[in-house]
C-alpha cells in the first residue's frame, strides 16, 4: 500500500530494546504493552499485557539487530 502511494515500504526494522522503549514512554502506557488490533472495519479490540519477549522475537525475526 506505500509503495502505491510513492510512499518508501523498506528500510532497517529499528532495535527491539529502542521500540520496547518506545513503547514505554507512552503515555498509555500502564506497566505493560498495549495493542489496539482491528477485528473488522469499525471494530477494534485492545489487548493489554503483551509479554515483552515475543514482540523482541517477532522484530528479530523480521531482521532487527541490537
């Protein structure tokens, strides 16, 4: 979808430690990772308490690199 808008779709998938540490300094942020995941157009659901390993683990497997 970037890619069709002239948008840049590429590029180094950032450190898991730095976005980890994004996500805590959210204001949302309440001790643990949220994620507002839509189900269907119009309807959202939010999970909280993502475990913080698996987020590591699916970013070092798309190529992040400490």
């Amino acid at each position: 979808m970037l890619s069709s808008l002239g948008l840049p779709s590429g590029g180094p998938v950032p450190d898991p430690d730095r976005v980890l540490e994004a996500f805590r300094m959210d204001k949302k942020h309440r001790g643990a990772v949220r994620f507002v995941l839509l189900e269907d157009v119009g309807r959202a659901r939010v999970v909280e308490g993502v475990p913080e390993d698996p987020i590591r683990d699916v970013l070092e497997r798309m190529g992040s690199t400490p």
